[in-house]
C-alpha cells in the first residue's frame, strides 16, 4: 500500500484575482468593442445618405437618422464608460495600496471610516461601469435594429420600386 500525498491546497485569493483579472479584462474588451461597432455602423449609416444615388423615403431616412442618433448615443456611452472604467481601475490600483501598506487588522476607527468611505466610493463606480455598459449594449442594439432596418427599406425599394 503506497502513501496518499496530502490534498493540493487551493490559493483561493490568487485565484480570485485571477478570475476578477479576467473579468476586468473582458470588460475593457466589451467597451471597445462595443465602441468600434457603434463607430463603425454610425459611419456606414452616414455613407448610406451621403452616396444614395435617389431620393431616399421619409420612412428610410427616419430609420437611418434614428439609427445614427442612438447609434452616437452609444458612442457616448462608450466613450463615457471607457472614462468610469480608468477610474475604476485607478481605485483598483489605490486598493491594492492601501492593503499593501497596512496589511494587518485596522483597529482605529478613522481609518477604518477611511476604508469604509473608499469601498463605497469602489462599488459606486464599479455599480456605474456596469449601468453604462448595459446602456451603451442596449442603445448599440437598438441603434443596429433601426439602421438595419433602413438598409432594408432602401433596397427594398430599390430592388422592387
């Protein structure tokens, strides 16, 4: 009978950081892309205006201005988000500081008002990060279905006038 080595042990923290690396990660991918696709439709919108070879309908040109309009918002939101998110990770980095500096139990109660104060101020803008995230994904989307929906009418109408 051959002896069982003893169970691994599992470095939970690293493995936490691992997993919010990751996390914080996929979001700055997320804003970009989000932001290069708002950028990108936006810009086919314009070039769909700027070279129509035929007056376009009212209700095309509704779709396509409407489109554009929520497909800016987006970028603003993207643009927006890619602020809050700088900031987020500035305090990220403030965070680890401060935990670096005072590694040990924090017993005095300015200090721990102090990080109390600063966790808060953490999870108000991690809270944001996320809403413009969602709010740049939803105008994205909803900005996508009107254009799309332009591109259809107009050579809908121009396959079969």
């Amino acid at each position: 009978m051959t002896p069982q080595s003893p169970p691994e042990r599992i470095d939970h923290a690293a493995l936490l950081r691992h997993f919010q690396s990751m996390n914080a990660s996929n979001v700055s991918s997320a804003i970009s892309l989000m932001l290069t696709l708002s950028t990108a439709r936006a810009a086919y919108g314009v070039n769909i205006i700027t070279s129509a070879k035929a007056p376009i309908d009212t209700t095309s040109v509704s779709l396509l201005l409407g489109g554009i309009l929520i497909l800016f918002v987006a970028i603003i939101f993207g643009l927006l988000v890619l602020l809050n998110r700088i900031d987020d990770v500035r305090l990220t980095i403030e965070g680890i500081v401060k935990m670096r500096d005072n590694p040990g139990s924090i017993t005095d109660p300015k200090e721990i008002a102090e990080v109390v104060e600063f966790k808060e101020k953490a999870d108000r803008t991690n809270k944001r990060t996320s809403t413009l995230l969602k709010c740049q994904s939803i105008s994205f989307a909803f900005g996508f279905l009107l254009l799309t929906g332009a591109v259809i009418t107009v050579h809908f109408k121009v396959l079969f006038p």
